[in-house]
C-alpha cells in the first residue's frame, strides 16, 4: 500500500485479482465491507475529502513529553521513559 496525490482516493492497494495497484478511498471501502451507507462530498474550496458519517469511536495518542520522561524506565540504566513510550509505538 502506498499514498498518491488523488484526493478523492489517496492510496493505491495491490489488486490479487488484476495483478496491479489501484487508486482507493479506504474510508468507502471499509464503510462498504460493513454494508453503511456512505456518501462522499469533495469540498473544492479546501481540496479535502469530506465524509458525511460520524466515526463511531475515536481514539486519542497522547505523549507526555515532560522532564520526568527523560528518567530510566525502571531499573534498566540505558532505556528512558520516553524511549519506551517510543518504542511500544
């Protein structure tokens, strides 16, 4: 999978069937894997996609980045709070 430019489908999947990638919009993709109803409005003014559903559940990442952060993660000398929050994501 890779991105492209094309706002209306910004990521090219590899077809199994075709043997080519393809341009796609995942958000109508899945929304048609789970059978909803979808409709997609491109707003030319800011060339964003906008969909026209509420998400049914959001999830929120947030880092602290705080002086604590740069202490030792447990009893481990050569790995930092904020280096295994880095490297659990």
């Amino acid at each position: 999978m890779s991105k492209n430019k094309d706002i209306a489908k910004p990521y090219n999947i590899f077809n199994v069937f075709t043997g080519e990638e393809e341009a796609v919009n995942l958000d109508l993709m899945s929304a048609n894997v789970k059978s909803e109803n979808v409709e997609e409005v491109i707003d030319v003014k800011d060339m964003k996609p906008v969909i026209t559903r509420d998400p049914k559940e959001a999830i929120a990442i947030l880092f602290d980045v705080s002086g604590s952060m740069g202490t030792g993660f447990f009893n481990e000398p050569d790995l930092k709070r904020i280096g295994a929050v880095k490297s659990f994501f």
